[in-house]
C-alpha cells in the first residue's frame, strides 16, 4: 500500500514536470523560428546610418520640417529615414507583443523608442489626418508599445548608453 502511494506521487510529478517541460521546449520553439527576423532587425540597429537619421529625427526633424505636412510631405530623403527608423523600433514592438521578445531584452530600447516617438508623434497624427483612416493608420503598434511602456514606468536602464550611439 504505501509502495502504491508513493508510485502515484512519483508519477504525478513526473506529468508536471513533463508539461513544464513540453511548455517550455514550445516556446522556446515558437522563438526560433522568428529569430531571423530578430537578426535582420540588429543588423539595422548596428548601421551606421541607423544611427545617424535617429539622432537627425530626435534632435532636428519637428525643428527643421512642419509636422502639419505629415510623413508623406517631408523631403524624400527624410521620409525615408523617419520610415526606416520607425518601422525598426514597430517591428520591435510586433515581435513584443507577439511575446517572441522578452520585455528584459527591450528594457534597453524602450527610452529610445519613447525618445524617437515623441518626436515624430505630431508626423504621424497629421498624416493620420492626411489619410483619413485613423484604424489602420501608420504606426498604430509602435504608439500603443509606447504607451505601454510609459504606463509600466519603464526609464533608461541606468548603466546605459544606447541613447547616444
């Protein structure tokens, strides 16, 4: 009788640790097979460029162009970096709220996506505007990724210095 007890008790613990497990190993797997999209996305945050139209668009962009025209009325060569920039930090946000990222592995990015929305937000409402289609509006998934992060009080990792590269 107690031999039969502790049989069961061993073979409960084995299914749990065996849906654990299973549950892990899926994720895990789910994750995968998305991480070549991940790499595609760091391979655009080491560039260069990447760098030099976000610090353009933080610092210059609502200063040098009227947001009234929208994205669609700027230069093409700043359209281009505004689009290139954005749609980075929004592929972000989609592989966030996808839950294929870890919120840790964003917590280094999300001042500089707060920093790169505040300055195009006024872009993006006024081509909002243009386009007359607010549902399916232009960066809809980087504003609520934004927001979220600004509601969770999430700041600058304090050792961090990805805000100035």
């Amino acid at each position: 009788m107690p031999i039969n007890i502790v049989a069961i008790c061993l073979s409960g613990i084995a299914l749990i640790a065996s849906t654990i497990l299973a549950t892990q190993q899926r994720n895990l797997q789910r994750r995968s097979t998305f991480l070549p999209a991940y790499v595609l996305l760091l391979n655009e945050f080491r560039s260069g460029d990447f760098h030099d139209n976000y610090a353009f668009i933080c610092s210059k962009l609502r200063q040098e162009y009227d947001a009234e025209l929208g994205i669609s009325g700027l230069p093409k060569e700043v359209r281009d970096a505004v689009y290139s920039v954005a749609y980075f930090y929004q592929g972000l946000a989609v592989l966030r709220g996808t839950k294929i990222l870890d919120p840790e592995l964003l917590s280094s990015v999300n001042y500089r996506a707060v920093k790169l929305w505040q300055a195009i937000e006024v872009f993006v409402k006024a081509e909002r505007e243009l386009l007359g289609a607010d549902s399916i509006s232009p960066f809809r998934t980087l504003e609520k990724y934004v927001s979220e992060t600004q509601a969770r009080g999430r700041r600058r990792p304090k050792y961090s210095d990805l805000d100035t590269l």
